[in-house]
C-alpha cells in the first residue's frame, strides 16, 4: 500500500499530493496482481508493485535506451567528470505521451568584446521557444545589473545546447545557462559532476521547474552508467523541494553519499558549489572581495568596456 502511495505521489510529481488518476493505478494493481498469481502469492507485497511499474517503463522506454546509449558510447558528449570553463550539464525532460525521461544537455558559452550581448544560438536557427527566448533575455538583464551599473556592457557572448538538433522551450535551464556564462567571463571552471536546472529572475533568485523528478533521476542514470564508482550531484531550486518522490535507487545512493542534491535559492549559492571558490558580496565600499568569482566576471566586464573605448578612439 505504501508504495502504491509513492507511486501516486509521483504520479503528481508533488511529494504533499497524490494523484487521482484511478485508471493508471488501477492498471498498476492488476499487473502486480498478475505477477503476484504467477508466483502463487495470495497478497501483492512491495516486490510485485515494483516489478510491475518496472515492467510498464520497459514497455516504453525505447527511445530513453537509445539515448543513453548513445551517450555511454560516447556519440553524444557528456562529461560527468573532471572540470570544464563555460561548459556544464543541463538537464530536460522528453514527454513521449504516456512516457516521459530526464537526460543531460552540454551547454556551452563563449565571451569575448562587442556589442551583441547575449545570443542564443537556438534562436538565430529558429530552433528556440518564446519562454526559453524570454530566459535569456533575462541573463543579459542581470548581467548588466549586477556588474556593470556604471560602464557600458559591451559584450558579445554565444550560447548554445550541444547536439540539440530539436526545438528547445522553456527557461529550466536558465540557470544552468548563466553559470556557463559567469565561468567563461571569470575562467574559473565549472564541476562537470554537478548538472544544474533551475530558472533565475534579474535579481539571481532561483526559481522553480517543472519535471523535477525525471531531471535528478536522468542525470543520476547517465552517471550510473558512465562513471558509477565516482560522486555526481545536481542543483535544484530550493522551491522545488516540496516536489521530490525519487525512486529508490536515487535514495540509495544520496544515503550512501554517492549522489547530492544541493538546494539553492540564489546564483551565488551554486557558484560556490561549482567552482569551489567564494562568490563574493559587495562590502561598504561596493567592490567584490578580490580573486572572488563575482569580482572576476566584474573585472572581465570593465576590461571588455575599456577596450571597446580605446578602438573608438
């Protein structure tokens, strides 16, 4: 009963509801039930429950097998290890319908002098969404806020999900979008053993996603079958907490200290968690701490300004 209860819970993708989808439950209890006669049990115990939504997912997780696949052999570039600049783990979701996964994205930036600001690579080839257009709009909007209130932003900075060849929507990965972007203005790189979703609003408050769940269990999937034996995590908002119903093998490994889920409210919290180095608040005088990320990604910007005066000149 107990895991027909989680099972509903995560029906609804809400740790503090379930879900009053009858039929699907329904259908859940008569495979176990099937199961359960096939062994010559009398009741339905927690094992037949799980072999049964085990059963269901293999049913319709063809395409998920490929994908994985494709990135344990090596054809789609994901990196799990090491540390990377302007480079890290985004993390969507894929609805088939009556199914639907998590899986990691590269996100890639590049900064560099000009005037263009941020552009979105997926827009320029008509491949993005007005939501995702609209996260990154934000990104340019807290740029400029946070460093460069007092000297122009002159930038020109791409970003671009790798081998996505597909439309891309929504601004989850905002978030993820604009630490790629504070890494390579900084050159401090990011853990790419940590993937990131999350939206952010012009303030660097993160906020909440959808598909929270298919997220943390895509990416702890890859990284069980690239690097099992190493240490993997993954940012969240903190808003999206409520939100968890993981599955059993994800527990496991976050009580064994293999896998964490880090929980943030602010940009800063998950910069430090990246780059292991301090992100920086502005003291009396209004200037970073020197050598922190904030004060780097500053510095950056007004070298970027300066140099941009000099050509006009």
């Amino acid at each position: 009963v107990g895991r027909v209860i989680e099972y509903s819970s995560s029906m609804a993708e809400d740790g503090q509801k379930l879900s009053t989808n009858l039929g699907t439950l329904s259908d859940l209890l008569q495979e176990a039930d099937f199961v359960a006669r096939e062994k010559g049990m009398q009741i339905i115990t927690k094992s037949q429950i799980n072999e049964a939504i085990k059963e269901k997912i293999e049913r319709s997780d063809r395409i998920k097998e490929r994908m994985y696949e494709a990135i344990q052999r090596g054809t789609i570039l994901i990196e799990t290890e090491g540390k990377a600049i302007g480079q890290i783990n985004g993390v969507a979701v894929l609805d088939l319908g009556n199914y639907s996964f998590g899986h990691p994205s590269k996100i890639t930036a590049l900064t560099r002098l000009g005037k263009g600001g941020v552009i979105n690579i997926e827009r320029e080839a008509k491949l993005s969404g007005p939501t995702h257009d609209k996260g990154m709009m934000i990104l340019s909007a807290y740029l400029a806020s946070t460093y460069a209130k007092d000297f122009p932003l002159t930038m020109t900075a791409t970003l671009v999900f790798e081998q996505s060849y597909g439309k891309i929507d929504g601004d989850s990965a905002s978030c993820a979008e604009l630490f790629t972007l504070l890494s390579s203005l900084s050159e401090v790189p990011l853990d790419q053993s940590i993937a990131v979703t999350g939206s952010v609003n012009q303030n660097g408050q993160v906020q909440a996603v959808g598909g929270i769940n298919e997220k943390i269990e895509g990416f702890f999937d890859i990284c069980t079958l690239t690097a099992p034996e190493k240490k993997h995590g993954i940012i969240i908002p903190t808003s999206n907490v409520k939100h968890l119903m993981l599955k059993e093998e994800v527990l496991d490994a976050v009580n064994n200290g293999l896998f964490r889920i880090y929980a943030i409210e602010y940009v800063d919290e998950g910069l430090e968690i990246l780059t292991g180095k301090t992100s920086g608040k502005k003291d009396q005088n209004n200037k970073y701490p020197k050598d922190s990320i904030n004060y780097l990604v500053e510095e950056k910007l007004k070298y970027l300004a300066n140099k941009s005066k000099q050509k006009k000149v």
